[in-house]
C-alpha cells in the first residue's frame, strides 16, 4: 500500500519555460506546445543509445516537435546545447499543466510528500520561488524532503539517491510510490530502490505500456492513493443480495467500488463469482469496509494465515479480537481452512492450532493465554444464502413482518418441519414466557411436549411459577383460567406454589411427589425433555431450579444450543427470545409468534432467510399447530 509519493520536478512539475526557448530559436513558441516538446524529447532520450548520445537524441525530437526543420535543427541545436547546460533556475520555470494544483490537493490528503531530483543544486531554490513546495511552511505545498543530485552527490538511476528522501518519510521503499518522465532514469532508478516506479506520461509516448504504470496527470494519483484491496464473492450472491449490500455499504461510507470481474450463473443452481476492488482515502476507513464486507461473506483475493494473540486475562479479549457473526466461519491455519465450531454473533474466536480447531468462545468464558483470532485476515465467512427449494408460503412469509398475511398454510407447513426433525431424531427449543400461561395456552404446549415435537424449553421464573401455579391452584396471576375472574387470596397463589417448589427442593421432586399434576413443566419431567430457566432482579422466590447467575444461564443454554438444533420456536417472550437468537447459527429456521409487531420484527431480524415472524395470538398460533399435527390436548 502506497503510504508516500516522491517527485521528478522536470517533466512532472516543471518544463523548459517557452519564452526562453523561444528567445533563444528566434521564434514564438506556444507554451502548450513546449511543453508536449519535452515528452517528445524524453521518448528520444530513453530511446538513445548510451548518456553520451542521450542528450542530443531529446533536444532534436524537442525542437522537431516545435515544427523546426530538418534543415535548420543543425544551426540550433548548439544554441539549445548552451541553454541546457546553463543554470536550470531560467530555464526550467514553466509549470506543467495541472501539476502543482493536483500536488496541493495530495497534500491534503494522508500520503506523505518529497522530491527527489537530478539537477544542478537549484531545485530547492526553483520550487520555492514558483512557490510550488519546499520543506517545511511556506507559499507552496509542504513536503518532508528535497532531494537534489548535485547537493548529495549521487544521481538517478542510483538507488542510494532514493534513500536519501525515504529516510526523512520514515517508510519502507515498497510503501513509496516514485514518479518520474523517462524510463532510464526514472522507472529503472525507482525500481533499483525498490519503490513502486509510475511513469508520468501525458501523452502515452512510452513504448512499454505493460512494464509498468503510466499516469497522464497527477490527478490520477489521487485515486491511485486510495488504500485498496480485493474481494471475492461466491455464491448466490445476487438474489441472497450479498452483493448489492457491500455495493451499498461501501458508497454509504465514503469508499468505492470497482467490479473488475463478474461471473454471473445462468441456471437457478449455478453460483456467481465476483472481484471487487474496494478503496478508501484512509486504512482506518478501508478496514472498516473490508471487516463489513468479511461479515457477511466475502474473502481477500490473497489468502493469508490467521493472525493470533493470546488473551491477557481471564474474561478478557487481545485488543483488535476477531468479532464473529452468526454465520459459519472459517479460519486459516496452517495452509488449510479450518471451521469454526458453533457460529454465534459476538464472540470471538479461540484457536487451537496443535489440534487445528477453533470455536467461538464468549467474552466471560474465555481464559488467560488462550489464543485468539485477531483482525480479519485469514477468516473466512460464508453468507447464507436464500434457500434453492423453499416452499412459496416460505419465501412469501419470510420477505417481512405483517398482521395482514396468511397464517393458516404457514402453520401447517410448520408442522410439517416438526414431523420430519421428529422423524429424523432431531431437536426442537421452545422459548416462551408466562403469556403462554396466562392466555390459557400451557396445555397446548404440554401437548407438543409429551408428543416429542419439542425437546428443551428455555424460560424465566414467570413461565414456570404460573404454569405451577394453574397446577397447584387452577390460577394464572390469582386469575381462574376456567371462570375468567380473580379468586379470593389469589393474588398470593403464585407465592405459595413457589414455597411449595422449593419445599419439595426441585420440580422434578415436585412432579414425583405429586404436587405438580399437569401443565408445562409436568410434561418436561415426564418426557425428559430438558428446560433452563433463567433468572432476573425481578423474580419472587426464585424456583429452586431458576439458576440466578445469568452468566450460568447463558452457558447453560449455549450447551443445548451446541448440541444441535434444528428449529426454535420464540413465542411471546421477547427478552429470552433475543438472549436464545443471539446464540443461534444463521442456518437454524426460527419462528418468532407476537401479537406485538414490533416484538417479532426485533425476533425475526437476525439477517437470515430462516427468521419467520409471526403477527397473531400465541394461543391461536399453537391451536392451529396442535391441529395440523394431530396432537390431543
């Protein structure tokens, strides 16, 4: 990445000035077209034999292209020879066109600036008075160093002349871009240096084209100073609109895109390839790109080896950590792409690369010495993609979040999926909150529960203490479920079915001993389906099984999660909802049922194809699904 450019002053910055060439032939010369002389001279002067010929060769294709005779070159070109060799301080004095407005521009930007100059130890004094640059404040454009031949004793093409402006830039020569109008001096001495050589070119006279680069003005530099890099996409990258959104994401943020090649299926099943050069005026501002644009799929075009660092602390991240999404990940380690074990949003990753594994790992989990993935270099993500084969009820429910659409296919072809996740020994989380008790509904899901179809239950206190509650006492809040009205000391009710719990010393105890007769969490003990409730500051008792750590919690139920999942059904219960999702791989289909629109477009955003939201009454929702399973309630 280009951090300086150094200048040529002749033919980049200043040419012979066109009234004193004139005086001198006796002629009027236009200063355009002495100044497109120059590079007619130096396309003769590259072309020359050896120095000794070269400067002869450059003033006869010069005063060629100011439409002097053949006959009358031998009678000027002594006069021309003089002027030459004279001080450069009269003759070169003209500006070429667009040069020192563009170097003032550059100067704005975050390059770092120097000139570096064969010259007779004027150049100094020459910048200064066209007020062009000079070291230091002043008139023209400040640059860290100047660099003239005579002064430090070596010329171009020698590297040593190089190092000489490299020192005072305080960059590596392959960071520094050098600029120049001749390929023997210019081009060989950058390359000799190991600098990037361009050649400044205005009017493609360089018969090597494709030995290195050419610039026609300095404007070109502001682009070419940009922090660029690579991507690849694959995939569906279009219709899963990974594409259009790192295009969208790019221009929103001040960089640019250009799509230097792209592969585009023709069939349904056939995936697309895409080269994107991403620029941005600054390196801070293209790593954002690029880690944006990593996120959600796309990969350097230069592979390079995951970057490691070990955690300082117990719970306690390297900075610059690796944040992850929920999208399935890969790492690479020893030449080989390693896949990170269970995707989750806002881990980081912990590598073990004498076992060459890596999982996500939380902040709270992570332990000192621990290595972890650090930047994005080396990480690897593969979006997910809109599903090939979707049911059209799917794809139509999947699009956005309404109370005007369909439920009824949608709800059977839920049904369906849990007929086959049964069928094939899958697993089923139901998350939900106490309005599942409340709406009269705890039935319906100790149904889906002993039939099989749902497998672990994450709630809170509430879910578990009313659904014990309507056990106990046939109240839900002090509120009969079957008159609909409140019961005399009801309001005590959920109080006393917790004492009873916590008596007992467990619920499972509580359903051995007869206490618990019915309801959710009968069925999750007699099933052995597995159930984590986790706690918050505003639960009463809690249960004895409401573990109160949420940071116990969480891991709690990032272990179900990690022993697969196949669907998750989020139903009225909007803050273990987001705790569930936030653990969830992108790939697991997840239904999110609310009467509050707001609550399932917060649910159902996860940025993936498989989040379904539903707008209806959870009691109807499970209705509907115990019907079209054929479930007895």
């Amino acid at each position: 990445m280009i951090e300086a450019f150094i200048f040529d002053v002749g033919g980049v910055l200043l040419v012979p000035h066109a009234e004193t060439i004139g005086a001198a032939l006796g002629m009027d010369v236009d200063p355009a077209r002495a100044e497109e002389a120059h590079y007619h001279g130096t396309r003769a002067l590259d072309a020359a034999e050896d120095a000794h010929t070269e400067r002869l060769a450059y003033l006869n294709a010069y005063v060629e292209s100011l439409g002097v005779s053949a006959a009358d070159r031998p009678a000027v070109i002594p006069t021309l020879q003089a002027l030459f060799s004279a001080s450069n301080l009269e003759l070169w004095r003209q500006p070429v066109r667009g040069s020192v407005q563009a170097l003032r521009r550059l100067a704005n930007g975050p390059r770092k600036l120097a000139i570096v100059s064969n010259a007779d130890g004027t150049v100094e004094e020459q910048l200064k008075r066209g007020e062009i640059c000079q070291v230091g404040d002043g008139l023209g454009v400040p640059v860290l160093a100047i660099i003239d031949s005579t002064v430090v004793g070596i010329a171009k093409p020698a590297a040593e002349i190089f190092r000489h402006a490299l020192e005072p830039l305080g960059v590596e020569p392959e960071r520094a871009a050098y600029i120049g109008d001749t390929q023997r001096y210019d081009v060989a001495g950058a390359r000799a240096a190991g600098l990037q050589p361009i050649h400044f070119d205005p009017y493609s006279l360089c018969p090597a084209q494709d030995d290195h680069a050419h610039i026609a003005s300095l404007d070109e530099l502001e682009r070419m100073a940009m922090f660029s890099e690579r991507i690849e996409l694959r995939g569906h990258i279009i219709d899963s609109y990974v594409l259009p959104q790192i295009m969208d994401d790019v221009m929103d943020r001040g960089g640019e895109f250009v799509i230097e090649q792209i592969d585009v299926g023709r069939r349904k099943n056939e995936p697309s390839y895409a080269l994107i050069l991403i620029s941005a005026p600054t390196r801070e501002q293209l790593d954002l790109l690029l880690d944006r644009a990593q996120r959600i799929g796309a990969t350097s075009d230069l592979i390079e080896q995951v970057q490691l660092e070990p955690a300082p602390d117990d719970g306690v991240f390297p900075e610059g950590f690796y944040s992850t999404t929920n999208l399935d990940t890969e790492v690479r380690l020893k030449g080989q792409w390693v896949g990170v074990e269970w995707p989750e949003m806002d881990c980081a990753i912990a590598v073990d690369p004498s076992r060459e594994r890596a999982w996500t790992v939380a902040l709270s989990d992570i332990q000192a010495g621990e290595l972890v993935v650090i930047g994005h270099e080396g990480v690897k993500v593969t979006p997910l993609e809109r599903p090939r084969e979707q049911p059209p009820v799917f794809a139509f429910m999947g699009s956005n979040v309404s109370s005007e659409k369909p439920k009824v296919l949608l709800v059977h072809e839920i049904a369906e999926r849990l007929r086959a996740i049964r069928s094939q020994g899958g697993r089923v989380v139901l998350v939900g909150g106490p309005v599942l008790v409340h709406t009269g509904s705890r039935d319906l899901v100790a149904a889906l529960i002993r039939e099989g179809y749902v497998n672990v239950l994450f709630g809170g206190n509430g879910l578990a203490t009313h659904d014990i509650e309507v056990a106990m006492f046939g109240t839900s809040l002090g509120v009969s479920l079957e008159e609909g009205v409140p019961q005399e000391g009801g309001h005590e009710h959920h109080l006393r079915a917790i004492n009873r719990v916590r008596g007992a010393g467990s619920i499972a105890h509580a359903v051995e001993q007869g206490l618990i007769k019915d309801g959710i969490m009968h069925a999750c003990v007699t099933s052995g389906a597995s159930y984590i409730l986790a706690g918050s500051i505003r639960d009463d008792g809690p249960l004895p099984d409401v573990v109160t750590d949420t940071l116990e919690a969480q891991r709690l139920m990032r272990a179900e999660v990690r022993r697969g999942v196949d669907l998750v059904l989020v139903l009225s219960s909007m803050l273990h909802g987001i705790a569930t999702g936030n653990l969830l791989s992108a790939s697991v289909t997840t239904v999110c049922v609310d009467i509050n629109p707001a609550v399932v477009t917060k649910l159902a955003d996860r940025g993936s194809f498989q989040a379904i939201g539903l707008v209806m009454d959870v009691e109807g929702f499970l209705r509907e699904l115990c019907l079209a399973l054929g479930v007895a309630t």
